[in-house]
C-alpha cells in the first residue's frame, strides 16, 4: 500500500519538507519512494503540488497523512471520499469549575 507523507528535508533549525508517495509499511526517510508530489515551506506556509500527479496517486489508492490531506484541500486537489478529513482539536481545559465564569455570581450587598 503506498502513503502521501511528509518527508523532512533541509538544514538543522530550517525544515522543509517534500511530498512523497512511498510504501506505507516503511519510514519516511528510508523507504522507497515512488514519486514526488510537491514540497511545503512551513516557514512561509507556501506549498508547491503537482495537481494532477496527487490525484492520479489518490485515485488508485495512496493513503494520504492528516497534515498531507490539508495541504492538497488547500492546492484544489479532489479528495476522494474515504479520505477523513480530521476536525480541529478541542483545546482541553483542566479544573474548568475554578474558572471565572463559572462561578456563582455573587451580588454586591
């Protein structure tokens, strides 16, 4: 089975990645790679992605990570509709009953 994932690259402090199409059951640095689908700077937010190569990948299977599947709604590519699509995560706020706003409010007397 084969995956869209991020694959690090760059120098020590200054990441920058490329989209990869690669066997599922391998790591990111060392597996075969099967095709290059484009690069994201998380720096300038700017992603680079060869459209028509993403969906061909997607459409015979390839996997796409959460991070990957953002990035390639944002290009325009097609998402197929086994691809989930995860929510934003909840900020989990710890001993909400101390908080302010859910206290009892206290009239002044």
């Amino acid at each position: 089975m084969l995956a869209i994932r991020l694959q690090r690259v760059g120098r020590k402090g200054f990441a920058t990645y490329r989209i990869s199409v690669q066997e599922a059951q391998r790591h990111p640095s060392s597996g075969r790679i099967v095709a290059f689908v484009g690069s994201y700077n998380p720096h300038t937010k700017e992603a680079n992605i060869q459209v028509e190569t993403a969906q061909k990948y997607l459409d015979n299977g390839a996997q796409p990570s959460p991070r990957v599947v953002k990035l390639l709604k944002d290009a325009g590519v097609k998402l197929p509709k086994w691809v989930v699509k995860s929510a934003p995560k909840a900020k989990a706020v710890r001993h909400s009953d101390k908080l302010r706003k859910n206290q009892p409010s206290v009239e002044a007397a």
